[in-house]
C-alpha cells in the first residue's frame, strides 16, 4: 500500500513539473511586446461600408487612434498590403473596391493626407507591396510577383513563376525589414489549419523553406519592425507578434482590435537615408608640351638665381665681420 501511495504521489508530482513547464512559456508570453523605441505601428481597417482611415496602433492593447479623417476615393472601401520606404520615409497601401480594381495610394503618416498615385492594370489575389532596406519596390498578388515603380504605379516583368505556395496553401500576406536584407510571406498550411511563415527571396520570387507554424487559420497582414520582430494581423482579430527564428513558442496573441483590420504598417527611424557621396573630380594634369618645358625651366632658373644671390649675400657679411 505505501508503495502505491508513493507511486502515486511520484506520478502528481512528474505531471505537476510537466504541466508547470507547459504553462510558463504561456504565462511568460501573457504580455503583448512593446515596439522599438524608433518604430510605430499603424492599421488601415476595412469594413467595406466607408473610405480608409489611417490609425495609429497602441502595441500593448491593441487600441488605435485616428490619424486625420477618411479620405474618400471611388470605390475604395478597404486597404491591402502596406508597406513602408525606409530610404524617402513614405508610407503607400493598395486600395481595394470590389475586387474589379486596385489603386496604388500613398498615405501620409503624419496627418493621414493620401493621395492616389495610379492605378493597376488588373486585380490580384491577397495583395501585398514590398519595399526593402534599400527602397526597392514589389507588388504581389498570392504567388506572382513583379517589380513595381513607385511614381505611377507601373509594373516590370514578372519576376520567376508563379508556381510557389506555403505550407502547400495561398501566399495570403508579405512584408520586407526595414532595416535587413530580409523578406517574408504568410500563408495558410491546408493539412493542419495554421499560418505557415517564410523567407522570400524577391530578386527571384522564390519562396524558402517554411521556419515554423503558427495557432491561427488566417494571418491577414504582416510588418517587420527594426528589430526583426514579425507582427501579424490574424482574422480572429487579435494583433499577435512573434519572431520568425521560432514562430510556435514566441508567437503572443495580444486583445481585440476595436474591428476587424486586413493592413498593418510599420514606420521606422531606425534606418536613414545614406547620402550620395560627392564625386572627387581629379584635377587635369598639364599637357606635356613645350611651354610646360619652358615654365619648368624658368623655375629652376628663378631658384638658382636665387641660390647665388644668398652665397654672395653670406660671402659680403663675413668679409665685414673680419
């Protein structure tokens, strides 16, 4: 009977470690991050009955404030894929109607003034812009993408094929560091009904090999803040964070968004514009010609001259001292 009894104890006391191990990562992760001091996290909900706002995101609680007022375009009733320059510090998002069509809109950050700079010559599927560290521009559409110019809204030829998925499922969101040379998409795994995340290699559209899962069907919009952090907008509405060396265990799910958002942008100041270095322009050398000859030997003359005159200088004075 004692033996029961302390097998029975040892048994409660090896589940008590084991479901006290489980549950620390949990409550040590109860608390949403903060941002880094130089970033900022903004939202573009979409509710299909009125014009974007811009709002500015509260990371702790998932509150907003308004950023200026709606800005009414026709037709456009919902924001998609934001994405932030870090070289001229301008902020653009892809304003969608009724899947027909999509503009490209620059927004201001600083009073949410946004202004429409083209218009694409087609719809897509899950869009998202990329703009890398360097302020190079991308638009992509699930799994195809293309070169984008800022100015008009443009596009260059497709870059690769559009054959690549992640986790097996749609490419449903994409985002650049600001700061780094790295780029990631979202999409949905089909076996296991969760987010699966990625690098993404935008000179040739390729997508890497999956570096974890996350506990959600659909992440909506991604960013990246300066310091390698992924934020992420799932459809449960809820704002999460995690970092994409270890999605599954640092994955934090903060409160409800006040309503749904399908477009998170983040601004930082941690990178600045590198200046365009001033050319040094070599002066030209002379030309080898006679003149320059003549010049040349005008100066050694000049200079033995002057040599002679300081000896007979030197030669009188000591003459005068004896």
């Amino acid at each position: 009977m004692k033996k029961s009894s302390a097998f029975i104890a040892s048994a409660l006391a090896v589940a008590s470690v084991a479901l006290c191990s489980m549950a620390s990562p949990a409550l040590a992760l109860a608390t949403q991050r903060s941002l880094p001091a130089e970033d900022h996290l903004y939202a573009l909900p979409c509710n299909y009955s009125e014009s974007p706002i811009l709002r500015s995101v509260e990371t702790i609680d998932s509150s907003w404030t308004n950023v200026g007022t709606n800005h009414p375009f026709d037709n456009v009733l919902c924001a998609e894929g934001p994405a932030y320059d870090p070289i001229t510090h301008d902020s653009y998002f892809i304003g969608n109607s009724d899947g027909d069509w999509f503009d490209l809109i620059r927004v201001s950050t600083t009073d949410g003034t946004m202004t429409k700079v083209g218009e694409f010559p087609g719809s897509f599927w899950h869009p998202s812009l990329l703009i890398t560290n360097t302020g190079d521009a991308y638009v992509r559409s699930d799994t195809t993408l293309w070169p984008l110019d800022l100015s008009d809204a443009s596009r260059g030829d497709m870059i690769g094929e559009p054959t690549q998925t992640v986790g097996g499922g749609h490419i449903f969101a994409a985002a650049c560091s600001p700061v780094a040379t790295t780029c990631y998409v979202i999409g949905h795994d089909n076996d296991e009904n969760n987010s699966v995340i990625a690098a993404y290699d935008v000179s040739t559209g390729t997508v890497g090999a999956p570096l974890g899962t996350l506990p959600v069907s659909f992440t909506l919009s991604i960013q990246v803040d300066s310091q390698g952090i992924i934020w992420a907008s799932a459809n449960n509405g809820h704002l999460a964070s995690f970092d994409p060396a270890d999605p599954a265990h640092t994955y934090i799910e903060g409160p409800l968004f006040v309503s749904m958002t399908r477009a998170l942008l983040l601004t930082t100041t941690a990178q600045t514009p590198t200046p365009t270095p001033t050319p040094v322009v070599d002066q030209p050398a002379l030309p080898n010609t006679g003149a320059n000859n003549s010049v040349a030997g005008i100066s050694v003359a000049v200079s033995v001259a002057l040599l002679s005159v300081g000896a007979l200088a030197l030669a009188v004075t000591r003459r005068r001292k004896t």
